[in-house]
C-alpha cells in the first residue's frame, strides 16, 4: 500500500520535475516564464497521435524531435525579438504564444479530444516486492531519472553546460566573455523541448487522450512548482516539482471524497501563501558576495 | 509657460470628456443598427468596463494581474443569485447547502445587484491584498494567475451552490445598449479620477521607480491595496453586467481565453493610459467581430476553421509587444485637438513627478 | 592600438559622457582617473560594447570598432568590469574555461596553464566553487579569467576596490607584470598613488567625461593642484 503510494508519487512528482526545470532554465537564462510550455506538452501529443501507427522506438523519437523543433520555432520567431524586453513582457507575450500555438492546434485538429490507442505493455500492472505497481508508473520513473541524470551531465561536465550555468548567473559577463547568446538560448529552448516532449510522452500515454486545451492543467501545476520551488535555480524547480507531486499525491490520500475535487484549489492557494510570505520561493538562489 | 488652468483642462479633464464622448458616439452609431451589431456593441463595451477595472489596478501601478478574470467571475454569480427569480432558483439549486438558504430566497433589481456584485469582489480582493499587492512583476503574474485558477476551480466544482460546469441559467436578459453604455462611462470617469487622485499619482510615481518612491516614503503597499480593491469592484460590476447579457454561462467564461482578451485589449491599446485601455478594447473588438465574420465565411466567402480569428489577434499581441511595447497610444492620453495647444505631450508626467 | 574619439554616451535620458577623446598606444599601461561619477566607468563600458556609443567613433587597429559585447573578446579586447563579475556558483576551473570560450581547445588549454603559474592560488582551489574565494582571490580569478583569452587590450575597472592594502600591492605588481611582458592595459583606479607609480601615461577625467590632463604620469604626479585636489584624498583612501 505504502509502496504503491510511494511509486505514484515518484512517477508523478518526476513528471512534474522534468516541466518545472524546463521553466526553470528558461527564466534563469532569459527570465522568460514560458506560459507557452504546455503547448509543447500539447505539440507532443499531436505527434503521439499522428505517430501512433509507427513501431514504439520511431514513435518516442519523432515526438521529441517534434517538440524540440517547435520550442526552437517559438525562439526564433516570438522570443528572439523581445530578448531584451522585461520579464513581465516576456510573460504575456507566451501567453500570446500559447493562445496562438492552441488556437493553431485547434485550427488543424477541431476541438474534441482525440483518442490515443494504448500500448498493452504500459497498461499492465507489474508485481514489485509483493505490491501491485503499474507499469507506466515504474517506466515513467526510470525515464525521468535518466533524463535527470544526462541533464546533470550536460550542464556539469560539457562547455555547453558551462555556458549555460554561467548565462543563467550572469547574462552580460558571459555575452562579454565571448559566449555566443544566440546559441545559449537556443540550446535551451532545445533542452525544454526535449524534457517536454518526454514529459508529454509520459503524460499522454497515461491519459490516453489528446486535445489543444491539454497542456494548461500541466503547465499551471509545473509554473506553480517552479515557483514553489524559486525559480531561480534548477535545484530548486526540481524540488519544487518533486514536492508538489507529493503534495497532490499527500491532498488525494487525505482528503475526504467531497473535497477531492477542489485538490487544485488547494494546491493553487497554496502558491498565494508561498508567494505571499516567500516572494523568492521556497529555496531561494543563494547571494554569496565576499 | 502657459496658462495653469488651460494646461489643468488639458491634462486633468480633457482626456476624460473626450473618452466619454466617443463611448457616447460610440452608443449613439449602435443605437440606429441592427441587433447583432448592438450585441456586439453591448458586447465590446462590457469588455471596456472590465479592462478599465484592469488598468486602475495594473496599468496605474504597474502590476499586471492575470487573476482579475475571478472578480468578473464572482461578480457575475453573485449579481445571478440576486436576480433570477427566486422561484426559478428553487428549482435550479436543489442541493443548496443550508447556511447558504439565503440566496434562495433573497431578490434585488439589477442595479442594486450590480452595485452588491462589486462589494462582493472588493471583499475577496481586500481579503486577498496581504498576499498579492507586497509583490510585483512576475511574482505578481503567477500569483494572481494562482488566483485565477482557484477561484475557477472552486466555481467549477461546487456544484450545489454554481451548477459547475453545467451552464448557470435563469438570469433576466436586461442588459440593454443604454445600461451598457451607462456603466461604461461612469467606470471610465470614476477611474478617470482616480487615476488623478493622490493615490493613483503616488502609484505613478512608484511605476515609474518602485525602489525610489518607498525611499522617498511613498505607502506603496497600501496605495496599491486601494487600487488592487477598487478595479476588483469595477470588474466585479462588469462581470454582473455580463451575466445579464449572455445570461447563461459558465465558469470556463471567466478563465484564461477571457483573460488573455482582456490583457492583449490592454497592451495593444497601451497599459499606460486610459485612453490605451478604451481604445485598446474598442479597437480589438471591431477587429475580433470581423475576423469573427471572416471566419464564418460572411466576409471573402470562404470559412475558416475555428481558432483562426484568435490566431489573427494573437499574432497581432506579439506585433505590438515587439514593435511598439507602449500600444497604439503609447502612454499617452488622448491630446487636445490641435487649435487651442501650444505644447503637447508629457504634461501627465509632470503632473505626477510633481505630485 | 585604440582610439576614442568624441565619444557620447549614457544611459537612458542620462547623458554621462559628453566628447570625451583619448587614446591607448601599443604596449602602454594609461592610467584613468577622476572623482566618482565622472564617466570612467561607462568609458570602459563604451570599449567593451555594454553602453551604446551615440556619437563619436572608438577605433581599435585602424578600423572602427563596431559589434555587440560579444565581439570585443574575439578582436582581443578583454574587460574586467567593476565587483568582478566572476560567475560565483562556478568552480574556479568553469570560470577560466569560459575565459577560453574564444580560444581552440589546445590553446584555452596552455592558457590556462600559463595563469595558474601566474596565480597558484587558483591552482590550488581549481575545483572549488568560485563564490567560496575570497575578494582578493577572486579579484584574481576575473583578471586570469579576461587573460586566458589572450587579449591585446586588458581593460580593468577598479581592481583593487574593497581589497586589504596587502593584496592591492600584489595587484599592482601584477598589472606591472603584465604590461612587462607586452600587454597593453587601460586601468581605471580610485588608488590613484599607486596608478600614477606603474602607469606610463595617464588622463583624469572631471564629470561629464571632461579630460582636463593627458600626459606622462610621473608628470601628473608633479602637478601641485592635482596633488591638492586627488592625490592627498587618494592617499587617504588608501589607509583608511
């Protein structure tokens, strides 16, 4: 029981995680906070649908690749004019991205959902120490982690990663060092691309469903864990993540069946509070000066 | 140098007569066209009530809020519970818990319920305050757009008190062009004047430089809870008007689709001025009924599948974020027409600096 | 090597720099001085592209010097800016590896070797996390960072500010170093004493970004009103 619950919440809360970096290393680099992020979720979905017929491997690869290409379009096109527009400006225009992205969507696809066949090895339970897991849960688990750990490589032990990190600190000094600000951003947008198209994979397979509205539920959790967490440092939007998929998970298991549906009332009240007596999040970016 | 009360009429009144002359103008041309157009009308000016509540609160301070959408949304249910007729509501609300009984039985006129709307938003707003108005930027965004979500939520799924996501009917069809035009202008004079008030010049002051106004012992924080209450209150109203033009809705009417119209009327008019904000809205809805038109195919003849009309407008949000951040006004008021100026522009901001 | 000609500049509707002219020889170290707030620090910024010229010209080789912030590095022109900047959740190798961000690998790689026997403290603390350095530490750490990317031009903005009296003497040999082996430096210092003893020529610079003394500067360092007005206030600040 403890152990189903623990899954759940690991798979949920590393979902969350991979969305939450991705906002995270985009406002760090940029400060954009991307409300255009669960457009890619959304973008993905399509993919999903219109790859479906594919063998698994070409279908995983070609949702990303797809994701991945339309995070860099929006760069290019949306958020490249504006790179030294203020936060605030950065925030409404992907809002105007998103409503643009969905309405797109929605031009193309109709607006009823479309149904995805489920993959039968996803869909099965698994027996893991005597409890009952699903299948999804546990791949989801072992996906996000990998991923966690490449993106720790990349930006550890690569010069990308080092420029990067160094961008995200100190725009300018890195612009006057000689690193390219075109190719930082770009290799950003790119990241998120790749850790929303993995998350979307994940989050649709499971729904089983996709529709132009179904990235806004997603994205307004992962902008809450972003926050949640500060969003200045990637160690703490993760965290941010981790702790709201346990704290959804937490608000499931405790709350009684009539209040069930107002979990995200809950969850996004609690954004207020956070907010309101920590405007920095939760893990604030430490200042060091000597 | 020139005349003080020439240059008082042109910064302090002008602006003000001259918007309420165009929403008049505006009024009158509806009056004598067909019903869609006066729909559309009661429609676009509706929107520039809720964007002027908009602009007293972001466009005074400088916070942009994503979350005023919830105060159309508690505004329109509360002006519902206080004008469907009480037998209807019996029927429509079996469920009804009883400490909320009252609402059952309780009728007023539809102003009065108006006016009963707009306390009730300015309540929750003021009960918000202590966590939204200490922030700014983009803190304030994600926390007002928190705002937006719960309170979408809660309307969602408490469906003994607001049906949920089944639509809320029964609410009296009255909202005529006249009461339309009505609300439009007293809101745009009230924030008007606000705007001109020592609360709305200090709050201009700290737009321009938030860190130099509190150094200089500007209260910030409380001018901003005044003008965070007042636009809940005028959205509030704006929002009952709305539940008596459309007259079945529901809580998906008031989320991020309406909020994002509202925010791209602001800034493609010009955050800065009321003007920007009337404009803005006026501008927006004649160009979203004839894309509306195109895409039906009355206009060109061919249609268009749905979603192309808000592609249009949101490409034209991200044309005016790029090439002209100010809007279309740019920060500025409406000027006087050219035969009695000497010297134009500015003049606002000395105002406020001096202030 | 580089030449400012009239140059304006600002920010803003804050114009703080109005015609100021001067220019840097191959291989000289100039001193720049003047009180807070004359424009020293936005002409270094105007060099270094982070302050848009409005009028005037910056000539660096023979050609004008045109480009965003990117491009100063790539034309050998390395800026060390005011609080040094260093990236303080980066080690210590991290930021010199992005002082080589213009370099090949192989040379990125010699330059930094070449540092580090420069400042062995930054050997010793190669893998820890540059914030946990001290000021002077990482004063020397922004210094290394600019030179591993071998420029022509070493541009350097208060050094030496908020740094115990024994580092700043180390600094300055440093810099003495440096232009000994060839480098040519443009330095901006509040430790005017110490500027005017290793600068081969220097300018002070009134607001606006009036220069109103160019010259040799040990003749400066004679000059009995400027001894009044700076060097006695230098001086002071130096002790203090």
């Amino acid at each position: 029981m403890i152990l189903e619950y623990v899954i759940g919440a690991l798979s949920g809360g590393g979902v969350y995680a991979l969305l939450t970096i991705g906002l995270a290393l985009l406002f760090s680099v940029m400060g954009l906070m991307n409300f255009a992020y669960g457009e890619l979720l959304m973008a993905g979905g399509f993919a999903i649908y219109l790859l479906r017929d594919l063998p698994w491997p070409l279908m995983v690869l070609g949702t990303i690749a797809a994701v991945v290409v339309v995070s860099l379009i929006i760069e290019r096109l949306a958020f490249r004019p504006l790179r030294d527009a203020d936060a605030m400006t950065l925030l409404i225009a992907s809002f105007a991205v998103s409503m643009l992205l969905q309405n797109s969507a929605r031009m193309a696809a109709g607006p009823t959902a479309l149904g995805i066949e489920p993959y039968d090895a996803l869909q099965r339970n698994a027996d893991l120490l005597g409890a009952s897991v699903p299948v999804i849960d546990l791949v989801a688990i072992g996906v996000t982690s990998a991923l966690l750990v490449a993106l720790l490589m990349l930006l550890t032990r690569t010069q990308l990663g080092t420029q990067l990190r160094a961008a995200a600190e100190d725009f300018e000094m890195a612009n006057l060092l000689g690193v390219r600000a075109n190719r930082v951003i770009a290799a950003a947008f790119a990241i998120t691309g790749v850790l929303g198209g993995v998350a979307a994979l994940i989050l649709i397979l499971r729904q089983g469903t996709v529709s132009v509205t179904i990235g806004q539920m997603p994205l307004l959790i992962a902008f809450v864990g972003a926050v949640v967490g500060g969003m200045g440092s990637l160690a703490g939007a993760a965290l941010g993540g981790f702790l709201l998929g346990a704290v959804t998970g937490l608000l499931d298991a405790v709350l009684p069946g009539e209040l069930q549906p107002f979990r995200d009332a809950f969850v996004f009240g609690l954004v207020v509070l956070v907010l309101a007596t920590r405007p920095q999040g939760l893990i604030p970016v430490r200042e060091v000066r000597v | 140098m020139p005349a003080i009360d020439l240059s008082r009429w042109r910064t302090g009144l002008w602006p003000v007569v001259a918007l309420v002359a165009v929403l008049l103008l505006v009024g009158a041309a509806l009056g004598g066209s067909d019903a869609v157009m006066q729909r559309v009308g009661i429609n676009a000016l509706i929107f520039v009530v809720l964007v002027v509540g908009l602009w007293s609160f972001s466009g005074v301070s400088g916070v942009v809020s994503f979350g005023h959408l919830a105060f159309a949304a508690l505004g329109a249910y509360t002006c519902a519970f206080l004008t469907i007729p009480p037998a209807t509501k019996q029927g429509l609300f079996p469920d009804m818990p009883g400490f909320l009984d009252f609402l059952l039985t309780v009728h007023t006129g539809f102003w009065p319920a108006v006016l009963i709307a707009a306390g009730v938003s300015a309540a929750f707003a003021l009960l918000l305050s202590p966590a939204i108005v200490r922030l700014s930027g983009v803190q304030a965004g994600i926390a007002t757009l928190a705002v937006l979500v719960t309170v979408y939520t809660v309307l969602l799924n408490w469906d003994e008190v607001t049906r949920g996501s089944s639509t809320m009917i029964g609410v009296p069809a009255d909202f005529t062009l006249g009461r339309a035009i009505a609300m439009a202008v007293v809101v745009v004079v009230i924030a008007w004047f606000f705007s001109r008030s020592r609360v709305g010049l200090r709050l201009k002051a700290a737009r321009a430089d938030e860190v130099a106004a509190r150094s200089i012992g500007l209260h910030v924080v409380r001018d901003r809870t005044v003008a965070w209450v007042l636009s809940a209150a005028i959205v509030g109203a704006g929002g009952a008007g709305y539940s008596h033009f459309i007259t079945t809705f529901a809580p998906n009417q008031f989320y991020l689709a309406a909020t994002f119209t509202t925010l791209a009327m602001l800034v493609i008019g010009g955050m800065r001025s009321l003007t920007g904000a009337v404009l803005g809205t006026l501008v927006y809805s004649a160009l979203a009924e004839i894309l509306r038109r195109v895409q039906s195919g009355q206009i060109g003849g061919v249609e268009l599948p749905g979603g192309a009309a808000e592609v249009v407008l949101a490409i034209l949000l991200l044309v005016i974020l790029v090439k002209r951040p100010g809007g279309l006004t740019n920060g500025r008021e409406l000027p006087v027409p050219r035969w009695p100026m000497r010297r134009g522009g500015g003049a606002e901001e000395h105002e406020a600096s001096r202030a | 090597m580089l030449e400012i000609r009239n140059l304006c500049a600002g920010y803003g509707s804050i114009e703080v720099l109005r015609d100021t002219s001067l220019t840097v020889g191959a291989g000289e170290l100039v001193g720049l001085v003047g009180h807070n707030g004359a424009g020293k620090s936005t002409t270094l910024k105007a060099i270094a592209g982070v302050v848009p010229v409005r009028s005037g010209t910056i000539s660096w080789l023979d050609g004008p010097l045109t480009g965003g912030a990117a491009t100063r590095i790539r034309h050998g022109i390395a800026y060390v800016p005011e609080d040094r900047r260093i990236f303080t959740q980066l080690t210590v190798a991290e930021n010199l590896s992005l002082g080589a961000t213009v370099r090949t690998a192989t040379d990125g790689a010699a330059a930094i070797e070449r540092e580090l026997e420069r400042f062995p403290v930054l050997r010793k603390y190669y893998r820890r996390r540059s914030g946990d350095l001290s000021g002077g530490e990482q004063q020397m750490l922004a210094i290394a960072r600019a030179l591993v990317s071998d420029p022509r031009l070493l541009v350097l903005d208060e050094p030496t500010l908020g740094l115990a009296p024994i580092i700043v003497d180390d600094l300055f040999r440093t810099i003495t170093t440096l232009r000994d082996e060839g480098t040519t430096i443009l330095l901006v210092e509040q430790n005017v004493a110490k500027t005017l003893q290793v600068a081969d020529r220097a300018y002070v610079m009134e607001p606006g970004g009036r220069i109103t003394f160019e010259g040799a500067a040990s003749e400066l360092a004679a000059n009995e009103t400027f001894r009044a007005d700076y060097l006695h206030r230098g001086s002071r600040e130096a002790r203090a």
